[in-house]
C-alpha cells in the first residue's frame, strides 16, 4: 500500500537525523514511527476518568506517563 504525505523541511531533517540515530533510512524510520503508534494504540491504555461530575471529568487532566525520579 503506498501513502503520500507532504512534510516541511524542518520536520524531514528531524526525521532524517532522528534515523540516522537508529541505522535507518527515511522511509524506514516513517514506518517505524508508524508502527510503533499502531502497537500502542492496540494496547487500549487510555482509560477516561470515572467521576461523578461530568464537568470536573472534561476539565481534570490524568496522571500519565513516566514517574520522576527520585
């Protein structure tokens, strides 16, 4: 399957660099990022916040990702 996708400048450099970092090529880097993504979001790790007031669930922010280090 192929797929078209129009990126800046900016953001084919990072991509570049950011694959040449892991021994990839651009192409291959695109779809490793894409890859990645799908596997997460099969996980199903997102889970809404349960409370009682449905205003305080729109405007609460959750808890995610890495803990500090202490």
């Amino acid at each position: 399957m192929k797929l078209t996708i129009s990126l800046d400048d900016g953001e084919v450099k990072i991509l570049k660099k950011r694959g040449k970092k892991n021994f990839l090529t651009l192409k291959e880097q695109v779809e490793e990022i894409i890859r990645t993504s799908c596997i997460r979001a099969s996980k199903g790790g997102y889970k809404p916040i349960k409370c009682d007031d449905r205003l305080v669930g729109i405007f609460s922010r959750e808890k995610r990702g890495r803990k500090k280090k202490k």
